[in-house]
C-alpha cells in the first residue's frame, strides 16, 4: 500500500468467500487494523481528505465554497504500532469472517425474499422512470426500490436473480426465470446494474449513478 496520510479508506472484496471489508479513518489507524487481521498486500486504500466543495451548482453562489477541514475531530487515540502482533500463516488459513468477528464487523445477513416482500409493501407505488431508452418504466422504478433496500438496509451489495423473482416478480412485470434474467442483463448492459458472479448464482446490483437517479 502506499504510504498515505490523513483520513482514508480502505476496501477488500472477496465474491469467493462472500466477503466486503470496508474501514475509513485515519491512515495509520486503518493500515494497523488490515495488518492485525491478516490483509496486507490485498484490496486497496484511498485518500478521502476534502479541502473544499464548490457550491456553484447549489445555487448559493457562483464561486462560494465552504472550507472544510480533511480530518476528523475524534479518531480516538493514537495507534501504537509495538501492539499490533506479527502473523504469519500459511496461505488461504485465515478466517476472515472470525477475524472480522472479533473486532466487533459481523458479516451481514442476507434478507429473505420475505423480508424483501414485507418492506416493499410498505412503500409508496414509486414514479416510472423517465428514461426514454427503458423497456419497462414501472418495472424498473420497483426493481430501484428493491435494490436500494438489500443495499441501505441489509448491507448487501447484489442479491440472486431467483431472490429478485421470489420477492418482486409480479412487480416487475411478471418476469420469471430466462426472462427476468435477460431483462436484468439488459440493465447491466445499459450501467444500471452491475453484476456478481458468485458460485453457481449471478447476483445483481444497483450501480451508484442509476440508484442515487430520482427519475
């Protein structure tokens, strides 16, 4: 890794094991935890330090900008590198998830298609999308809302296309099997989705730009 300063992420994904390690906080503090759980040498780190926003787009000013310090207030204290053990392990014997574990990073379940079905019916009937090059407007506004759950409220970065059918397929036009799965690499096609690959299964889900759209 290179040696960055101030406050940075960290990311690790590993679709094999189901895996998404994600830290932010302050360099040093975020290089001493990947070395005390065994991650040298995989994932990558980047600086996430702003020094200003531009404003022009909000509608405040034109050249106003509000100055913003690159560092947190509290990161707590200094990490001290004499505590952090050396490990060395022959490779493909660390358990990731016990490690995570035992830093207090649960691994998040993934929702049932039930638990996907309960809280879409509680969501307002979304507006259709406005692209013009969509296929299915109304289809593609549920299958927005579907994936915005899994990713806001499960943690989850991709579900199955069988989960997709299970909890909303009367919503998505009544897409089942080839058919859903040719309607969603259509989406993937179009950026709108991307797509895991994972065991025997393909998972989708939201890429930012589509899911942060309103319309």
């Amino acid at each position: 890794m290179h040696e960055l300063r101030g406050y940075v992420r960290y990311r690790f994904r590993s679709v094999e094991e189901d895996v998404d390690v994600l830290f932010e906080g302050e360099a040093d503090w975020v290089r001493g935890l990947v070395k005390e759980l065994g991650l040298d040498g995989v994932g990558w780190m980047m600086p996430l330090a702003v020094d200003s926003i531009n404003l022009s787009s909000s509608g405040l000013s034109d050249d106003s900008s509000i100055e913003l310090s690159g560092k947190p207030k509290d990161m707590g204290p200094e990490p001290d590198p004499s505590r952090i053990p050396i490990i060395r392990r022959p490779i493909g014997e660390l358990d990731l998830v016990a490690k995570l574990a035992e830093v207090g990073l649960e691994k998040p379940e993934p929702p049932t298609p039930e638990d996907l079905r309960d809280e879409l019916d509680e969501l307002e009937k979304p507006f259709p999308t406005k692209d013009p090059m969509s296929t299915d407007p109304m289809a593609e506004a549920w299958l927005k809302e579907l994936l915005r759950i899994v990713v806001r409220t499960y943690g989850i970065t991709a579900i199955s296309t069988e989960n997709i059918e299970l909890a909303a397929t009367d919503l998505l036009g009544d897409r089942e099997d080839l058919e859903l799965e040719l309607w969603l690499e259509s989406l993937f096609r179009g950026g709108k989705l991307v797509k895991v690959h994972g065991g025997d299964e393909t998972g989708w889900g939201p890429s930012p730009g589509w899911l942060a759209r309103t319309l």
